[in-house]
C-alpha cells in the first residue's frame, strides 16, 4: 500500500497538576478528559469511555448524512442517541451498548438501507 492511500491521525495527551486530568491535542484543537470519579479523577469533564462514544455516535451521523448526500436521499436531521452500560468494577468491558438512530426526510425503508450502510462499515 502506498503512503499516499494512508490517513494518519495523531493525538498528543499529557498529565496535567491536576491529578485524573490529561489535556489532549487533536490538530489545533484541545480537549480535556477526566478520569471517572469513582476511579479518583476530578470529574468535571468528560472521561475517556464519553470520548470514546461520543465518536461511535458522531461516526453513526457522519456515515448516515454521506451516504445519504451520496445516494440522492433527502435527510433533512439525523439524531444518534447512544446508551453504553459497563460494571462499576471492570468499566474496561462494555456489557451492553444500545444505539437508536431517528431520521428526518427519508422513508422507511430508505432510513433502514442508510442505518445498515452505517453498521456494516
């Protein structure tokens, strides 16, 4: 594969005075995760598990909206509410995440052939 068939992506993250607190870089733009509170983190911001699904669900908008933009489906909104349950005492494992997708504009069966573009990428 060649160099130019690549996308690379770079975060810088770094501890901060505040302990269970790191500034991350992502381009020009900084975000601040928190480790949970019932690990010792602050508490304030988001925490790693928030980032991480805020992105699966920001994914879940973008692929939609595209493939709709590319297949000439009117979408007039697409909303993506995401539920992610884990075990206080292991949170690395996610036991159960419930994803529900509502759409605006196209039909019924237009809305299940975008979700499942979405789920099958």
């Amino acid at each position: 594969m060649a160099n130019d068939d690549l996308v690379v992506n770079r975060v810088h993250s770094a501890s901060t005075a505040t302990p269970g607190r790191s500034i991350n870089r992502v381009r020009d733009r900084q975000l601040v995760i928190d480790e949970p509170t019932h690990l010792g983190g602050p508490g304030e911001e988001v925490t790693p598990a928030d980032a991480f699904l805020a992105g699966v669900s920001a994914c879940g908008v973008l692929l939609v909206q595209g493939r709709a933009r590319d297949t000439a489906v009117r979408l007039e909104k697409i909303e993506v509410n995401l539920e992610a349950v884990r075990h206080r005492s292991d949170t690395s494992v996610f036991q159960q995440i419930d994803m529900t997708f509502r759409l605006a504009g196209p039909s019924p069966q237009q809305a299940v052939q975008l979700v499942e573009h979405y789920k099958t990428h």
